[in-house]
C-alpha cells in the first residue's frame, strides 16, 4: 500500500505496465478485486496499462518480470526479481538489453484502450464484488 502512495504525489510517476492476460484469468478469491483495482489505477492519466493477450503466443515477457526506471537526469535503472533474488542492473550493456526486451514485450501488447476492454470483460467474468 505504501509504494501505492507514490502514484497521488502532485508530481507522480508516469508507469506503463504490461500484463499477460492469463494471469488476470485466475479464479482466486480476490481476482475481482484486484482487477477492480487495476481499472482505477488505469483512468489515473499518468498510468498506463496493457494487456497482452492469450493468443500471443510466446513473447520474451513469460522469462520473467522486469521493472525499467528513469531518473530525473535521464538515466536508466534496471531490476529483475525471481523467487531467489531481485537484481539491480545499471551498466550500460545491461539496460541496453532490458530497453530491447522492453519494446519486444510492448510490441505484443494490445494498445491501452483495447487493453482496458479487455480488462472490463475479464472482471465482467468474475461475478459481482
């Protein structure tokens, strides 16, 4: 709830999030919720979020997340989490190669207004909160 908080600062980041559409298809107790959520935080117009649809296939995003930052002096920041560990990346070469599977996983993604469709009609299929 804490790092939530960042996104109602005067000056808020601007956060462009994919998401692979089977993960929202989950039959879990709080899916509904949380995809309750996740239509809010899309109207928010600094959040931007996109689906990759089921039909995709297989795209570099299913090797696991990855989370880019850029600083207010332009540069870049990096980091990967897996069950072990979470790894910061930096170096030149490394965000180099994040910045290209970046754009290979938005290049799959559905465009946002299609994304927040899609995202209604999967809440739509969990039932009333």
């Amino acid at each position: 709830m804490e790092r939530q908080e960042v996104l109602a600062r005067v000056h808020p980041p601007q956060v462009i999030a994919v998401i692979d559409e089977p993960a929202l298809r989950r039959t879990d107790a709080i899916m509904g919720e949380q995809l309750g959520h996740l239509l809010r935080m899309a109207e928010l117009p600094h959040v931007h979020i996109h689906l990759i649809p089921a039909n995709a296939g297989l795209h570099v995003g299913l090797s696991g997340p990855l989370a880019l930052a850029r600083s207010a002096d332009g540069g870049w920041m990096g980091h990967l989490d897996n069950q072990l560990v979470g790894l910061d990346v930096d170096g030149e070469d490394g965000i180099a190669r994040l910045l290209a599977r970046w754009e290979s996983v938005r290049g799959v993604a559905l465009p946002e207004a299609l994304s927040v469709a899609l995202l209604k009609e999967v809440e739509s299929q969990h039932g009333p909160q």
